[in-house]
C-alpha cells in the first residue's frame, strides 16, 4: 500500500471532506483522509436534523446529505480514503501512525497534514457536577448517536443540562420520539446555543428554559432517578431555598465543545488557551510548517458552513505550500481580541498571502448585547473595518469579512484589534 | 447441600489476597461477593499507594501488616504481572511550622524499621518543581510506590480463580449457619448473658442459597461490621464509612512527578497531590463522616475542600485541566490495638474469634489495608494452621497470572505483531486510552468475565480519559452484547438496574 502523500487529512468531517477536495483540486496529487469511523461524513451523519447548507447551497438539507454531497465530490475526484482507522501519533516531521483491523499498523508520511479531528462534548467532570456516578448521565453528542445511529432510546424521561446547540436539537429529537423532556437548565443568564434551535427546538415543543439555574446534584445509584435543580445567583452560586427535585431517568449535558487536540499537541502544535485549538494564521496553518487545521478542531463554530470554508482554505494553502515550497508560517499581523471579544481567528494574517477574494475574521463575543452594536477591526485607533449588527450573542458567532480594499491598511497595521461596541 | 472447606465473604483486594493465597492449598473454597464483579467497594476508588508503612501507630496490627505487605508487593507484581512501581512517597511540609511533623512520622517510621530521610525543602523543589515555593522540607520513604488497585485486585482474584476458587458474583451474604447443637446452646447463653462455650458456624445463608463450610472469612470491607454482628463479635464495633473525593487531572496537561502527602490530619493523611501508574496526576482526598456505605457522590463542598488542599502543595493546578471526579469510602472502625503504647483504637482486626468456631474475622480495612492486604492473608493463613486446619500445598498450584496483552504499553513493532495475530487489536474503542476491541473482547471471555461496562473499564482503563466514555460507550454496549449473545437493552454499567438503554427507536 501506498504510504506517502502530498495531503493527509485528518478526520472526514465537514472540515476534513471539504479540505481534501480543495487540496486535490488545488494541485496535491494524492491527498488521503484519514476517518475512525466506518463511514466519510464525521458527525455529520448522527445530525438528522435539517439547518446545514444554508449558506454553502442555499438549500436546508440534514447533516448525513450535507456531508455525502461532500463525500461523492471526494470520491469522484479521486481522494482516498481509510475508514475504521485511528490515528495514534503525529510527529513534527509528518509521519502519522495509524491503526486499523484490516491494515495493521501503518506509517504514513505526508508532505502536508490536516487536522480536522473536530471537537468533543465537555463532560460532568469538567463542570464538576455533584451526585453519585449511575447508568443515564450521558452528553447530548453520545446520546444523539445512540438514537440516530444506533436506534436506541437511552431514556423515557429527560432534564438537560446547557443551552448548547446539540442539547436543544436532542430535546426536540427525544419528544418526537415518544419521551418526556423536563426542561433544559442553564446556568448562564442567557443562551449559549443559536437562537433559532431555542424556538425551532424548545419553544415549538413547550419544553421549558430555565436561565440561570443549574443542577446541583445527581440523584440515584444504578441509574439516575431524579435532579435536584437550583437557581444560581450572577456569580453562578446555587441561591438556597430554590432547589427543586426533578424526577428523571436521564440527564443529558450540552454544556460546551472542546477542539480535540491530542494529536495536534504530539505533532508539536502550540494550542491558544481561549480556544483550545491551534495558533493559526490565515491560510489555518499552525507553528509546525506543513501541518493545518480546520474547522471545530481551531475554534468551535456554530454553523457547518463556516467550517466548509475553512476546510477549503487550508486544503487550498496546504497545496499551494506543495507547489510553491513555502513551508514557515510568515511573521503576519497578529490579530487581538478587543472590547467584549473572547477571541479572533485566525490569529495572524500574512499579507503575502492577501490575495484572495476576501479574509473573514471570525470572533465569538464575551457577553450578549442586546442592542444595535457596530463590529470593529482597528489598528489602534484607525478603523480598518467595520459592519453593523442588531444584537452579539455569545453562542452565535460574528464574522467580519476583509476586503481587497481594505488590504493595504491591513498589510500596514502593527495589529489588528476586534472589538463589539455599542452604537 | 454444597459443602466447601472455606466460603469467603467479599472480593476487594483483602478478600482477593485471601482467596488467592487460599487458592496454594488444597482447599474446596467458595468465594462470594455481593455485586456483579469483583472490586466495586473501598478498592475501588482510592489514592492507589503501597505505603511504606511510617505513619501506622507503631505496635498496631496496621503497622504490622503495612510494613509486611510492602515488601511483598515487588514478588506479587512479577507472578501476578500487574504495573507496580516503587517510587517513593513524600511528606510535604509547608512553612516551618509544619516541620516537627516530619520528625514524628520519622520516629514512628524509625520505630517500624521503615526507612526514611529528612530532606530540605530545597531538595524537595528539586525533584518537584510545581511544589508550593514555601516547602521547608520533606520526609521522604523510598519504598513506597503507586499500584493501580483494580489491576491488583483482579490479577489476584483471576489467580485465585485459575487454581480453583469458585467466585460467585451477585450472592449477597444475608446470615450465618449454625451447627444446630451450637445454636441451641447459643440461645441459652444469649438468654444468661453469660460467655459460655463455643459457638459454631457452619455455613452462610445468601440471596442465592444457602452455602456449606468448615470455615468462613470474614472479608466484606465496609460491610464486615454487619458481617461479624451477625456472628455475635464484637456488637461494640462500627464501621464509620469515611468518604474521600478526587480530581484526576489530564495528563497531557499535568504532569507530577512524585506522591506527595502534605503533613497528616487527625482523621487521615491529607489531601494529597500524586502521580499515579497511568500518568494522571491525582488529587484527594477529604475525609467526611457519613452514615450511608454506598454514597459514593462527590459534593461541591468536597470539591472544594479538596482543590484548597491540592493548592497548598502545587499552587499552579488549574480547575480547567480535571478530566474526572470521583469518591471512595474507607471502611474504618473502631478497633482497640492491643500491642500500641498510646491509646490507639483504629486498628485493623484479623482474628479467630474465642467464642464462635469456623470464623475468620477481619475488619476495619481502610488505608493501609491496600498495601496491607497480601500480609493480611499470610496472617490468615497462619491463624487457620494455628486452629488445626490441615493446609496442604497443591502440586499444581500456579502462581503465575499470564498479563493480557496491553496494546498502547506495546512498542510499534509489537502492535503490529499483535494486530496480525488478531486483528481486532487494531480497532481502536477509546480513542482517550487507547484501548482496543482486541483488548475489552479479552476481558469479557477472560477466567473472571468482565460482563458490564464499569468491569471492562476496571480492566482495561476504557473510558477514564477526557471524555469519560462518551465516545467508546455505545461501542462498547455494542461489543457486550455481541459477545454475551444479549440484546444491547440489557447491558449495564455496573449491573442490574443500571442498564444504559431504555427502549428501540421508533420504527
């Protein structure tokens, strides 16, 4: 078998897929995805729901067709692919180890490498969740492919805990199919999720949002048999006196994503704290010349077609780097997260490389604003770009999108500031 | 009537050591234990050490058993082929107020003949960089290690099993059965409140039937108080559960080199800082009093108590890098000591009791009965040769507990090697550890069946990383079921009532 190529991805999401096209397409001549499942599509293939492809088709398709679109281009172009297949380790020097029951132990090598391993499900332990550890405690993402994969109910009666997206689109799934959700608790005073999943999920369905309340214990040995809700306060302590004992044989946790970077930490890739994910510039390449990421493995995004995008630019640079053998990440202009941002990637922009159509910086906000707010990109204090929003929630992300126009002050700046102000 | 030389009551790793030294003799011995597998209570969540032994009262049977079982851990290692390292411990002192409780635990190490050494707090940031700056020294026992404590366990009882115990999970002990002679007497002497002659025990009552034999062990850890009443020993006795919580840390992001005791407490030795066999770092645990012996919850004040503690030893933990909580209970009582100076009354009981004949009673087994236990069961041992039991060593006793193969301990080379010889070593299950269809597949057929998840998880280590099984579960029900020839609605986490899945989808 063949163990050297110009671009391995890492993962077949909606990342991975749209990456490996682009790279084919791009000039890589072979370019191999890499997938431990035993299907191409990530994710994507457990999310039946409809909402994905809004912007990338103009059409609303559910996440397995969103993803085979993606699949059948990779195929027909000729993108190769291992399924059933883990990778255990990624050096600096882009050899990858790889594992699988039909092909042993491989060593792979790849001029090129990206990670696309996208993200995981925040557990109770990172949220420090009280109570005894029984049958019926499980993340909305693990429940979510018991049902539409596997075709099993994990529960009859269920409260979730978090406002995040897969929660909501679970609340909605379970009630169609026969069982009773309680209510979904939020610690935060408002919502982490998008805000159409609150209506299309939980408004549509009478399923009630607590803000502010969270689940102060865990009851039931065996199998979870109730929770005891309670409302916090702003510093997110329980507030006494508010406890309320909710009777339920499931809890469900959409209490937040993390990029998955294992792999991307064996590789020698310097991961941003805020994010989880890797430093990237504009092209999502890493510290580590030759080695990408894209999609939720960089930052957590809320639609699929942010993550396209991103896919196909690193998949684009990734080729470009094989034909024009540029490998060191350029000293570009950092970006920096300003007033009311929690972040902006990429995190540096190479003005070499700003000669594409347009540059989208993507940033998610601190707290919500209720309010008409104006999104800023300064160098100092010049305002390079800006747009107008109604509203900045944190659970919905904002891009600001760089033009050619704005490309000279761009490649002047000593840095590029975001920031959400007031209008 | 099913009649056994010996029924021992409890699998941790007291009743584990017990059974499997038991198991060299040629002995028809039944071993019963309540829940679904084996090493469920007190073994099952705790701080993993083997102690030195310098801190146990000296005189005690605690400090008895915990020096004598220290020693043989390097021996059990090698036959029972489970990771033991021997990397010494540390008692943390923090500011010089807390010096002179170096020199205590040393006088005590001293008295036990445990080796310790004083160092500076200098040496200490040495060889722990994270350490709390103001260490002002460190009492250092070098041999003291870390065991994984599920390992242990089931090595032993799968040795035990190999060379002919017989292990029946899920049979609950409800009550004793009594050569009738005996039992009449035992009324009368109820009745005149006096201490007459022996009583004698014949058998055991359980949830499956009742259970013959000439001798029974008392080895039920947290129940063993409940054990012995209704043997009529030692009614004065209680087991206070005592639970402690934990943090694990991630280990790509912590990294502890050493086991690190701050100084001790009245009630325990401290919330401590460790690095553990499978490179997390562990941190716990408290010690609260409770009344119930299964409340195994982790509470937010626990939580709290014990990150203020790990922070007094290693400031720079973050809460952000902690991948898993969890609580364990330690089965102490209130034992006097016979053989202690001072006025001592937690002592571990290991005893043939002078009234009731056929009974081997052993109790208050928390810390150190861990690193105690393979002593315990030589003590047993030499208790029952004391009492005339005839112990006769079978030929074909096999000390050796084959290990199954570990795929991610394995080099490149090997895996391949073993991927070619099975290929369903080559699929990954639990992408965190790193543990292979091949593996959890071995353990389900193995000489103790692991037959739910929490059993596969104690043996293979599946499902303990970042994501705590969200990605390996529904796999993993899919291999139970497949290989028990069940359907997937009927796999459990740790038994009945625990299943994971309620119902099929709709069509």
């Amino acid at each position: 078998m063949k163990t050297t190529y110009d671009v391995i991805v890492i993962g077949s999401g909606p990342g991975g897929l749209a990456a490996a096209i682009a790279a084919k397409k791009g000039g890589a001549d072979d370019v191999l995805v890499l997938e431990r499942d035993i299907e191409l599509g990530g994710i994507l293939l457990q999310c039946i729901h409809s909402g994905f492809g809004l912007e990338t088709f103009k059409e609303d398709l559910p996440g397995p067709s969103y993803a085979q679109r993606f699949a059948d281009e990779a195929k027909a172009i000729g993108v190769e692919y291992l399924l059933d297949t883990m990778v255990l380790d990624v050096t600096p020097d882009r050899r990858i180890f790889v594992t699988s029951s039909r092909g042993g132990l491989l060593e792979l090598h790849a001029r090129a490498i990206i990670m696309a391993m996208g993200c995981r499900e925040r557990t109770r332990a990172q949220i420090r969740l009280p109570g005894p550890r029984p049958a019926g405690v499980y993340t909305a993402g693990t429940a979510q492919r018991w049902v539409n994969v596997e075709g099993y109910m994990p529960g009859k009666r269920f409260v979730i805990l978090g406002s995040g997206d897969i929660g909501m689109i679970m609340a909605r799934r379970l009630t169609f199919e026969g069982a009773k959700v309680e209510g979904v608790l939020e610690v935060m005073p408002y919502l982490t999720g998008l805000s159409r999943n609150y209506v299309q999920c939980l408004l549509d369905f009478d399923i009630p949002l607590h803000l502010s309340h969270t689940v102060k214990r865990i009851i039931g040995k065996n199998r979870v048999e109730a929770v005891e809700a309670v409302a916090v306060d702003e510093r997110w302590q329980p507030i006494p006196g508010t406890e309320e004992i909710i009777p339920c044989d499931t809890l469900l946790l959409s209490v937040g994503l993390i990029p998955e970077n294992e792999l991307s930490l064996k590789a020698g890739v310097t991961l941003d704290p805020v994010t989880g994910g890797p430093y990237v510039d504009d092209g999502f390449q890493t510290n580590v010349p030759g080695i990408y990421a894209a999609g939720n493995v960089v930052h957590v995004y809320d639609l699929v077609d942010w993550v396209t995008q991103a896919g196909i630019t690193a998949g684009k640079r990734a080729a470009q780097q094989i034909t024009n053998g540029k490998w060191q990440m350029a000293n570009g202009v950092p970006t920096q997260a300003g007033d009311n941002v929690r972040y902006v990637v990429p995190h540096k922009v190479n003005p070499e490389t700003l000669t594409e159509d347009t540059l989208m910086l993507q940033m998610r906000v601190t707290r919500p604003l209720e309010q008409p707010v104006r999104i800023e990109v300064r160098d100092g204090e010049t305002v390079i770009a800006s747009k107008n929003e109604r509203y900045v929630r944190p659970g919905e992300m904002v891009n600001l999108t760089l033009r050619g126009r704005d490309y000279d002050a761009v490649r002047q700046a000593k840095s590029l500031t975001a920031a959400v102000v007031p209008r | 009537m099913q009649q056994y030389d010996i029924i021992i009551i409890g699998a941790g790793i007291v009743g584990s050591m017990v059974a499997r030294t038991l198991s060299r003799y040629d002995l028809d011995i039944l071993w019963i234990e309540k829940e679904s597998d084996i090493c469920t209570g007190a073994t099952a969540a705790n701080s993993a050490i083997v102690h030195g032994g310098y801190d146990a009262m000296p005189g005690s049977l605690k400090a008895k058993m915990n020096i004598a079982g220290n020693a043989m851990w390097d021996q059990l290692a090698a036959e029972l082929q489970f990771p033991f390292a021997r990397t010494g411990t540390y008692v943390v002192a923090i500011g010089a107020e807390e010096l002179a409780a170096l020199d205590e635990l040393k006088r005590r190490g001293d008295a036990g003949g445990v080796p310790t050494e004083i160092i500076s707090g200098a040496a200490m940031r040495e060889r722990e960089p994270s350490i709390n700056a103001e260490v002002s020294g460190a009492l250092y026992c070098p041999t003291g290690g870390i065991c994984d404590p599920w390992a242990a366990t089931i090595a032993a009882a799968e040795n035990a099993v190999m060379n002919g115990v017989e292990l029946r999970l899920n049979t609950a002990f409800e009550d004793f059965i009594w050569d009738s002679e005996s039992a009449n007497q035992r009324i009368s002497e109820s009745a005149n409140q006096g201490i007459g002659e022996t009583s004698k025990i014949v058998g055991v009552k359980t949830n499956q039937g009742d259970f013959y034999a000439r001798w029974i062990i008392n080895a039920a850890g947290l129940f063993a108080d409940e054990v012995m009443h209704k043997a009529g020993v030692r009614p004065e006795f209680h087991i206070t559960p005592r639970r402690g919580e934990y943090y694990v840390m991630d280990r790509i992001k912590v990294q502890i080199n050493n086991v690190l005791f701050p100084v001790p407490s009245k009630v325990s030795k401290g919330i401590l800082v460790t690095t553990t066999l499978h490179g997390n770092t562990l941190v716990g645990p408290n010690a609260k009093e409770i009344a119930d012996k299964t409340d195994v919850a982790v509470t937010a004040e626990g939580m709290r108590e014990i990150w203020d503690g790990a922070q007094k030893l290693v400031p720079g933990l973050s809460q952000r890098d902690v991948i898993a909580t969890f609580a364990g209970l330690r089965p102490g009582g209130n034992a006097p000591c016979i053989g202690c100076a001072t006025p001592y009354n937690k002592d571990f009981i290991i005893e043939i009791p002078e009234n009731v004949a056929g009974f081997v009673n052993l109790g208050g087994m928390e810390s150190p009965a861990l690193t105690a236990a393979p002593a315990i069961a030589e003590r047993v041992v030499a208790l029952l040769q004391g009492a005339g039991v005839d112990l006769r060593v079978k030929a074909d006793w096999n000390p050796i507990r084959p290990a199954r193969p570990v795929f991610r301990h394995l080099d490149r080379k090997a895996q391949a090697a073993l991927i070619a010889q099975d290929s369903r070593y080559g699929r990954v299950i639990c992408r965190c550890e790193t543990v292979t269809e091949g593996e959890i597949v071995a353990e389900i057929h193995a000489p103790i069946p692991a037959t739910t998840y929490d059993a596969i998880k104690r043996r293979t280590w599946l499902g303990t990383g970042r994501c705590l099984g969200g990605f390996d579960m529904p796999r993993v029900v899919d291999i139970l079921a497949r290989e028990l020839g069940v359907a997937p609605l009927s796999v459990s986490k740790k038994g009945e009532g625990s299943e994971f899945l309620h119902r099929r989808t709709k069509a």
